[in-house]
C-alpha cells in the first residue's frame, strides 16, 4: 500500500465539505436549540454537519457538552462535568420523532465522574425513542466505560440495534491521542457486548493520518475482527485547532478504497472508508439488512 505524503500539509481537493446551510440546517438548528440538546456534529467540529443536517439527520450527544478526558485530537470541551439531566432522553426521543428519523445514532461525552459511566442515560434514550418511535432504529457509540463491563451490559439489555465503540487509532499512538484509554480495554468492551447479545452488531472506526502505518490499520482490523466486530469505519483526522494534534499526512482516497476492500476481504458486513468518512456518517446503511454474523 503506497504512502503519500503532502510537505506543506495543504489541505486537499477530496477534503472539501458543504458549507453548513440551508433550509433544513436552519430549522434542525432551531429544534436543538429549543430542545435544550447537543449534537457530535457541532460539538466536535464534524466537517458533514451540512451535508447531514440538510438531509435531516444528526448525532446526538447526551451527558452534557463537557468531557471528563482530555483527548488530542477531539473538539469537545474539557473540564468538570455538568449535573446529569434525567429528562434529556425524553427530549432527545421528541427530537427523533420531530425530525422524522427511522435510525437514530447517539452518543456521549466521557463521564468518568459516575461510576457506570453513563450508562444507565443510554439506556434510558434507547428506551425513550423506542416507547416514541417504535420502528425507529437506534445505535449507540459509547465511551469504555472505564472497563466496567456491567455497564456495557445495562446499555445491550435496552437492546440497542448497534453497538458502536470506536478505537480511534492504533495501539501505538494511544498514549497521546487517547489519554485515559487503553487499546485492550476497548476490544473488551466490543467482545463483551456480543457475548451479552450475539445478536446485536458491534460497530467500530479509526482515525487516519496521526502517524500510523498501513500495516498497524491491518492489524487493527484484523483485531476487530477476531472480537466479532462487523461494521467498521474508517476517515481522515481532521485538526480542530492549533492546540490539537497535528496531522501527520493526509491519506488519498485510493488508500481509504484499498482499506475497504480489505476490509470486506476480512469479512466485515459493512466498511464505510473514506476521507470525510466520520464513525456516525451513513450509519443506517450498515443495518439496512445486517447478516447474522456480523
């Protein structure tokens, strides 16, 4: 697999997104605003905010809109957790069915000022859309919990329709792109959810261009896979600020194509690679029809 690498680091052509506008980013922004909610897309600078939010669909993000760890290359803000607010499932369930949803994708910060983690709050959203929106589909991409695998199993016995946790990167890059967080932990998490329901798909994603090698992506996948993982997704790590993590390279869309098609080599039902690919975009596509074993 070839490695390009841009000396200036110009951001390229396959990198540019719709600019966040329209009649439908308008009305979906006034909806979070009156619902009192946050949003990944906003809270984490995702460049697909205005391709997503024109065709009516958004990552919601519970627990709050500050982060109990202190990532490097993640928008959210830091700093001491706000208080938990126990109707927010309900209005994030009212929003899912204003918005017309049929597959919901909901995450949260870290929260590891509770000792489940937020877990119970996963739970309770998943329930909450489901009792609102019945035949709304709904994925949950969850923090590692700390390793508390009870936890994990209060959010698989809401019976979510995907279980997303994502890796972010390789493990050799762990100390500084995920501060707090462990490579194993993760796999753990990801196999512990297929134990509890074998049923469920279990989805997970990479970022791309932090300094990692083809080879060391490879090995993560194949990982992945021994852990009963199906769904992947694979994207571009984009630098929200100067205070971030700088981008090592930019990865061509041939690479992210090589990816995918190894992926699927693999035997994963669904790989979503691509440079604007973010762990939430086109996230119905993967269950649309799931295979049984992924």
């Amino acid at each position: 697999m070839l490695v390009s690498i841009s000396p200036k680091l110009e951001r390229p052509k396959w990198l540019r997104a719709p600019a966040p506008a329209g009649e439908n980013y308008r009305d979906l922004k006034g909806l979070i605003d009156r619902l009192r909610l946050h949003t990944v897309c906003e809270s984490a600078a995702c460049p697909n905010v205005g391709e997503c939010w024109n065709h009516r669909t958004a990552t919601f993000m519970m627990l709050g809109n500050v982060c109990t760890r202190r990532c490097g290359f993640c928008a959210v803000q830091k700093g001491a957790p706000l208080p938990v607010d126990y109707d927010e499932p309900a209005r994030i369930a009212e929003a899912v069915s204003l918005m017309g949803l049929k597959f919901a994708v909901i995450t949260s910060v870290n929260r590891d000022d509770r000792p489940d983690g937020g877990a119970e709050l996963f739970a309770m959203v998943i329930r909450a859309i489901r009792q609102r929106v019945p035949e709304c589909g709904v994925e949950v991409l969850i923090p590692d919990f700390q390793g508390n695998l009870e936890a994990v199993e209060t959010v698989m016995e809401a019976r979510p329709n995907v279980l997303n946790h994502n890796t972010e990167t390789v493990p050799r890059l762990y100390r500084q792109v995920r501060l707090g967080a462990r490579y194993e932990r993760s796999l753990d998490v990801l196999q512990h959810a297929r134990r509890v329901q074998p049923e469920t798909p279990t989805k997970s994603g990479l970022m791309l261009g932090l300094g990692e090698t083809a080879e060391e992506v490879l090995q993560v996948m194949r990982d992945l896979r021994a852990h009963q993982v199906g769904i992947l997704t694979l994207g571009q790590y984009l630098r929200p600020s100067p205070k971030h993590l700088p981008i090592v390279r930019y990865v061509t869309p041939a690479e992210f194509e090589e990816f995918r098609i190894a992926g699927n080599e693999m035997g994963f039902a669904h790989v979503e690679s691509g440079p604007l690919v973010r762990s939430s975009y086109h996230a119905s596509n993967a269950v649309l029809a799931p295979p049984p074993n992924c």
